[in-house]
C-alpha cells in the first residue's frame, strides 16, 4: 500500500503545482516591429548591410576584370609576368574575402552594429516582459514567434542548483 501511496502523492502534487503555473504567450517579432526605433534601426543595418555587399560585388568585378585581362594576353606574357599576374589575382581574391569576412562575419561589423542598434531596443522589450511577468503573477513566458523561445520563468522554477547538488557539484 505504501508503495503506492507515495507515487500518488507525488503526481497528485506535480499535478495540483501545474495547474497553478501562469503561463503567456508573446509575439516579440510583432512588438518590435511596431517600434520605430527598431525599424529605423533595422533600416539603417539594411542600408550598410546592401552598401557593403555592393562595395564587395565591385571589387569582384574588378578582380573578375584582370582575370579575363589575363586570360586575354596570357599568350603574349613571359611566365615571370604569368606567375606576377596570377599572385596579383590571388592576393586581390584574398584581401576581398577579408574584407567580407571582416564585415559579414560571425563577429563583423555588420554583427557588431547590429548590437549596437538593435539590442538595447530588444533588452527594453524583455525588460518590460519580465516586469509584466512580475506585476501580472505569470510564472513562465514564451515568444510565440519562437526566435527567443523562453523569455521569462520564476526562479522558483529553475531547479539548477538542486541538480547540481544532486550531482555533487557546487553551487554557483
């Protein structure tokens, strides 16, 4: 008998617990852009972003431009000029990925303004989340859009620190 009335207890509480969880959806996507500071900021990341790419795009016109140059006199060369023409091809090639890299990079320009514009708008929308939370008794929020995924829980849900004791490790 007590081996049963254990596990009922314990789904009868994580049963009662669950219903008591406020939860909210929100559209974070639709919020930002109804701001306009978001949308100027986006507009101007746009504005660079397409500057940039058409900066690039020339100067692999140009290099596409000596390639066929190249090609074109490659007869008439001596092989000291050939091997001159083809590093100067190749290392032009390589200062343009560069410079796409530098600015279209993981950690580029293009990201580092990005963050610089955008992420104090979107911190003041998860700040007004979290405070909504707060005020309105919900315990967990999730972005229905789905980029940011869990914007809000109560701490009282977060069960690290008990898993990490579990584990034996310590507490942060």
């Amino acid at each position: 008998m007590k081996n049963i009335l254990l596990p009922l207890l314990v789904i009868l509480g994580f049963a009662t617990s669950s219903f008591s969880q406020r939860i909210a959806i929100v559209d974070v996507s639709s919020i930002l852009e109804d701001m306009s500071e978001y949308t100027e900021a986006q507009s101007k990341i746009d504005e660079l972003s397409a500057k940039w790419r058409q900066d690039i795009s020339q100067e692999y016109d140009k290099i596409k431009s000596l390639y066929n140059k190249y090609q074109a006199e490659q007869v008439l060369l001596s092989e000291e000029v050939k091997v001159e023409r083809e590093e100067e091809i190749m290392e032009k090639e390589k200062s343009v990925r560069e410079l796409q890299k530098r600015r279209f990079g993981p950690e580029g320009d293009l990201f580092r303004r990005r963050q610089e514009l955008v992420s104090p708008i979107q911190d003041e929308v998860f700040n007004a989340i979290q405070d909504y939370a707060k005020v309105k008794g919900y315990d967990i929020i999730f972005d229905k859009a789905g980029a940011a995924g869990l914007l809000y829980a109560s701490d009282e849900f977060d069960k690290t620190k008990e898993l990490r004791r579990e584990l034996g490790l310590k507490s942060k």
